[in-house]
C-alpha cells in the first residue's frame, strides 16, 4: 500500500514536470527579441508583477513588468507607468499565453529601465 | 484572472482583501519570505521526528524527540498555512489551476493524513518505546513516506512559479 503511494507520487511528479510553463523567463521566447511600442492602456501597479496594456497600431498586448518593489526602487513610479504615456518595451514573448510579452527594459519619456 | 477557475477563487481574487496584497508594496513580498521561513521551521521539525521514527539518534526515547518535534512542526504548518493563504488569494484563480498546485494541494492533504495515521499508530507505543530499539516497521515506513511526501511538497512550492 505504502509502496503504491510511492510510486504513483512520483508518477505525479513526473508528470507535471511535462506539462508546460505558465510563468517565470522560462515560459518566454528569448531567441526571438521584440519590442512593443504604443500607449499605454491600461496598467496594473500590482504584485507579483506589475502589468500594463500597451496598444500597438496592430494589435494589444499585454505587458509584463517586474514586481512592485522593484519598480519603485529603479524609478519607474506609477506615475511613469501611467495610462496614456508612450511606451517602448524590449523583451520576449509568451510561448503560452496570446499576445503577452515580458520585458526586459522598458523606454517611457526618454527613460529606460531595466526590469530584470 | 482566468475564467475556467470555480467561481469562489475568481470572486477571491477579485475581492478588495486580495487586490489590497497585490497593491501593497510588501504585503506579498513579505508573505513569501514568511512563507520560507515557515518552511524552514517545519521542514526542520518533521525532518527530526521522522529520522528518529527511522532510527536516528537512538539514545533518545522516541517520546523525547518525536512530541516536541510534532508541536514544532504544528506551528510551522500553521504558518505556512497562513503565510501561504496571502500568496494564494493574490492569484488565486491562477494558482489552483496550475497543475503543479492542484499536485502539491494533494500532496499536503496525503501528508497530513499520513501524519494523523503516524499519530494513531504511535498513540499505543511512543510512551513505552525505550531508546536504541527500532519502531515498528510500519511507523518507520510511514515516516520516510512522511519525509518523501513533504520534500515534494517544497519542492512543488517551488514549481509552481514555472508552469
């Protein structure tokens, strides 16, 4: 009894180490650099990450930025972050979810910030 | 927020408890750290009870080691528990749906279970059993079950952020 809980515990272990990754740098496409540039439409000063909305003449997508404590301390306020600013965000995007990206840096009034 | 998750995580999520943790500034970081540290404790605690169910510093009776072990490993589960249930309502839609959760959910439920049984088991025997002799060896295998079940849990924890 003890044996078969074992084995099918490490059997669940296995196989959720197959299925496929929804967060973190691993879940995005560094091979393939982008960078998204348009208004901002919407934004999330949040944790775990900050977020923002960013309207390209083609499409919308959804940016991730990097926690909140970060943001402060590189000086990207939420002010800076705020709708309606142009933004130009370098990063990679999502093999998993449509139209998200993760950026590296991002470039708002003439400043770039980091947000690795 | 995702649709598929039941009803009562999306309105968690949703709720103004959890959008004032993702707002604050250390509200989530500080629960994480909490949450290590409550991991630290409880890891520890349930690593020294089970090695001394599997014959680990035999001079002590079992009784010694084994009851302040298990109060130690109660709180740090109950930190954990609280700790972790900040981080959860943050996202909540989105973690339970993660599949590496839903496996570690289960794997905590088995733990606990596996422990109230190791309990039961040792409710007859921990008072009488003398030092340097082996338990029973279904208590010895319950334990290093215990150990498994629970390094897989942190090791899930961890997970979770990459899938």
């Amino acid at each position: 009894m003890l044996r078969k809980l074992t084995l099918s515990l490490l059997l669940m272990i296995g196989s959720g180490a197959t299925v496929l990754a929804h967060h973190g740098w691993g879940s995005y496409d560094a091979s393939k650099p982008i960078t998204v540039t348009g208004s901002i439409e919407a934004s999330k000063y949040e944790n775990p990450h900050a977020t923002i909305t960013v309207k390209t003449t083609d499409k919308v997508w959804t940016v991730t930025l990097a926690p909140v404590s970060r943001m402060q301390g590189r000086g990207a306020s939420p002010e800076l972050v705020a709708v309606g600013k142009t933004v130009s965000a370098y990063g990679y995007s999502s093999n998993v979810e449509k139209d998200e990206m993760r950026a590296e840096r991002i470039t708002i009034d003439g400043k770039t910030i980091e947000m690795r | 927020m995702l649709p598929e998750a039941p009803q009562i995580l999306i309105a968690l999520e949703q709720s103004g408890l959890a959008a004032a943790i993702r707002q604050s500034t250390w509200a989530y970081p500080l629960a994480n750290v909490s949450h290590i540290m409550a991991l630290t404790l409880f890891a520890g605690a349930v690593a020294t009870m089970d090695a001394r169910l599997l014959g680990a510093f035999a001079a002590a009776p079992p009784a010694d080691v084994v009851r302040p072990a298990r109060r130690v490993a109660m709180l740090g589960l109950l930190l954990m528990a609280v700790s972790g249930s900040v981080l959860f309502a943050a996202e909540a839609s989105h973690v339970a749906m993660n599949p590496v959760f839903q496996i570690k959910a289960a794997l905590i439920a088995l733990g606990i279970l596996n422990a109230l049984l190791i309990g039961r088991a040792l409710g007859a025997v921990l008072d009488d059993a003398p030092a340097f002799q082996p338990l029973p060896a279904r208590i010895r295998l319950a334990a290093a079950l215990s150990l498994t079940i629970w390094i897989s849990v942190a090791a899930c924890g961890r997970l979770i952020a990459y899938f």
